[in-house]
C-alpha cells in the first residue's frame, strides 16, 4: 500500500469510527481501532510512520474504554465517577461536573463534581451556563467565561476557584428528554476543540444509558422487593380467611376467596358461636393493599364484636362506627352479616349494601328478603335492621361479591345476576361444593380466561335434610 493510500484507508476508519460512534456500536468501533493500529505501522517514502490524528485515535480508544466500563458495574455513582474522570484526563481539563436534573423542583444538582473541597452544587433551571443548558439543550463552549453574561460567578468565589474556559453539553435519553449536563472546566493546553466536543458528545450518550440502566436496575430491584413482599402479605392475608369450612348440625357450607390482584378487599368468614355460627361476606371498595388492610380491619373488628351480641343489626351498627372512625372517607364497604341457629334452624341477618344473597327454595331461585342498609363506613348515622327466617331442608343460600356477578367476557358483557340464578337452578340438587365449583367454573368459561378485573368471594350454604 503506498503512502497516499495508507492515508485515505486511515481518513475513511475515521469518519467510520465517527459513524459507528453515534449508532453506539463499540463492538465495532473495537474492530475499527485495530484496524488503524496497524495502519499506523505504515511508513510513508521518508520511512516516517504514518499516523492517524493522535487527538482522535485517543478519543476513540477513551470512548471503547467507556463502553467497557459501562458493561462492568450497576453502581450509578462509582460508574459516572469514572465516566468523569475518563473526561478530565482524555480532555486534558482541569475538573468536569454532571449535573442531574431535577424535573419536580426545576433545578439541576452535581451528583459528581470534582476538585478540592467540593459540596454539592444546585441551580434553579436557566441559572449559569449549565442551567442554561438544561432549558435550551444547547452546547456552550466559551473561553472567556467572565465576560460571558450567562456564567454565574458565584459558585467560583464560593470554591475559591478560576475558570478560564468551559465546555457544557446536555445528556439526552432515548426520548430526546434533558436528564442531566456535563461541564468540562479549564482545559490546559488551550480551548475546547470540535474534536473535544465530538468526544463529549459520544460520552453523553454512554453517560445516559448509565443512568438509564441505572434506574431500569433500581426500578427492577424495587419491583421484586416489592414483589416478595406481595407474596408474603398475599399468604398472610390466604391464613386469615377460613382454611375450612366448619362442622356445622343441620348445614353443610364452604368458601372461596380469589383476588384479581396479590391481596384484595374481599373478605369471608365463619365465626362459631355458642349455639351457632356467625357469616359474613364483605367487600371493600378499591383493590390492593389499602383495600386489604381495611379487610384486615375489618375481620379483627368483626371476631371480636360477633361473640357479644346475638343482633345482627347492633354488630354491623358498631361495626359501622369503627370503620367511619378509622378510614378514609373514600373508603366503604359492603356487607352482609347473618347468624344461624342451629337450635331452631333460623337465620338472622343484616345487609349493609351489599349484593343481595340468593335463596333457592324447593327448587325456585330468588334473592332473600332485606331491608337493605347502607354501606360501612361512609356515615354516622347509618341505620341497619335485622330479618329472620326459618330455613328448609335442601334449602341453598348463596352469598358472593360483585367480582362474581360483574365478571366480564371479551365483548365487555358482564356475567350478571340472571345467568347466576339459572345456573344455581341448574345445580341446586348437589352439595354445596359441588354448587360453589359449578359457579366458579361457569364464570371462568364465560370470561374466556380473561383477567379478572375486581375480587371474586363466594359463600354456599345448604340445609341438610332433618
């Protein structure tokens, strides 16, 4: 290869390395260095080695070198630390700073800044050469910092410190959004060159995906912590239910909970009394954790109000009083409360606004007669009355949540009351977990395996034959 064509293969690996540069693509910007390393062993007819621009090949060493340090550590401050420092020492300055922006306060804050003595640094957006570059996302380079109106003084006799010239130039993330400014201060051996900014503009890019896979691993830490912590609260709250369905003379029953989300607001539960057994079905308004917390609140309330008082009425009244006093006022809670009397075979009940149970009688399904009350812990006043009626052999009570009746297909059709009534006429003849897994499965067909939108609870009761 003779000595004008060694020189243009060195031009055009240049402006390939260029290219590759702003693609990111430091496998073969690798490629492209070695490459000119050997070119570099040419000799021209003087027998002088021919070399590439020593400023660029040293740029494009620093910036793979970059690439390499991004890939070897998740610590974001220990990784833009060495991002600086490859800036200071490839750059020739004197000290570099990144700043982070700050959307919510509209202020930019040094999360490295080099030099002695240094304390962070904060700057209201548009203040000093680096807050204009927030705003404008413009690149500032000056050598006369002094006689620039945009340079804030202040920050140098704060440190005690000259700057003669400066480089600053916006991060930008992959959405084109300003996340941070780089700002290269007192360069030595003269002005910051176009090569100098070509460098730093590389070294921004590199710089936001370091944030931004920063922040992806902290959101993903954040996100399995916040995980395994579901998972923990999902089996606590799985205990608190019924693990299973009491003895019971004269009625057989059983229950199921399923949350759409890790935890839910629904709630279930069978409290044994003396001469009989306490039941309640509730739902509390929302999903997720707030809602399982006042289910929690509201199951502790409930074991220990039941034994007390045989009225239906005066429990879910105090009930009532404690949830208004103890949550918020957009928060609320359906509920319906009963007692079963095995003596007599006679069931007491209240309905503080929630789905009216189903009763199945010699085969006709209908909803059992309440005096409907209101919801739970939305007023002081509330008022709650009391039914009761004597139950029948094979009589069937079926008690659930809106997240059964209002289950939704692909046509956004909800399952509804009516298909409930016909399928608990269809299967009314079998047991009670035998009714409760034709109900369950009726609405897992309907849905089509579609997510569930809201909790499903569910509560069959059937009288035995005397």
């Amino acid at each position: 290869m003779n000595n004008a064509q060694a020189r243009e293969t060195i031009q055009t690996l240049l402006k390939e390395a260029q290219n590759v540069l702003v693609a990111q693509q430091y496998d073969r910007l690798a490629s492209i260095v070695d490459q000119l390393e050997k070119q570099m062993d040419s000799f021209d007819l003087d027998g002088r080695p021919l070399r590439a621009d020593p400023v660029k090949m040293s740029h494009l060493e620093s910036l793979i070198n970059a690439a390499r340090i991004l890939n070897s550590t998740l610590d974001l401050e220990e990784l833009l630390t060495l991002f600086m420092d490859l800036a200071t020492r490839e750059m020739k300055a004197d000290r570099s700073t990144l700043y982070l922006v700050d959307t919510k306060k509209q202020e930019l804050w040094s999360l490295i800044a080099q030099g002695p003595n240094m304390v962070e640094i904060r700057l209201p957006f548009g203040r000093g050469i680096a807050g204009k570059v927030a705003v404008t996302g413009e690149t500032i380079n000056i050598n006369d910092p002094y006689n620039d109106p945009r340079f804030y003084k202040e920050i140098d006799l704060k440190m005690g410190y000259t700057t003669r010239n400066m480089l600053s130039m916006p991060v930008r993330n992959k959405e084109g959004e300003i996340i941070g400014v780089i700002q290269i201060l007192n360069k030595l051996d003269g002005p910051f060159t176009q090569e100098d900014e070509f460098f730093l503009e590389n070294l921004a890019i590199q710089t936001a995906v370091a944030i931004e896979n920063a922040k992806l691993h902290k959101e993903a830490l954040e996100r399995r912590r916040l995980e395994a912590e579901l998972r923990v609260a999902y089996q606590i709250q799985k205990n608190m239910l019924p693990q299973e369905s009491p003895a019971v003379e004269g009625l057989t029953l059983c229950g199921l909970n399923v949350p759409c989300l890790e935890v839910g607001g629904d709630y279930f539960d069978f409290i044994p009394l003396e001469d009989g057994l306490a039941i309640a079905i509730g739902d509390v308004s929302g999903k997720g954790i707030p809602a399982a917390l006042i289910m929690a609140n509201l199951q502790a309330a409930l074991r220990v109000l039941a034994p007390t008082s045989r009225s239906t009425a005066h429990t879910v009244l105090r009930m009532n009083t404690l949830l208004k006093e103890s949550s918020t006022p957009n928060k609320f809670v359906t509920f319906f409360y009963c007692i079963y009397n095995y003596r007599d075979r006679k069931l007491t009940f209240t309905n503080a606004g929630h789905n009216p149970p189903i009763l199945v009688r010699r085969g006709q399904p209908g909803f059992l007669p309440t005096n409907e009350g209101l919801i739970m812990g939305a007023f002081h006043d509330a008022i709650y009355q009391e039914n009761t009626i004597e139950l029948h052999d094979d009589d069937v009570i079926v008690l659930y949540t809106d997240g059964i009746t209002e289950a939704c297909n692909r046509s956004k059709e909800h399952y509804g009351e009516h298909r409930l009534l016909e399928l608990i006429e269809m299967h009314w003849k079998q047991s009670a977990t035998d009714i409760q897994q034709a109900i369950v499965q009726s609405v897992a067909d309907f849905s089509h395996s579609t997510s569930p939108n809201d909790d499903m609870t569910l509560i069959v009761m059937k009288m035995q034959r005397s």
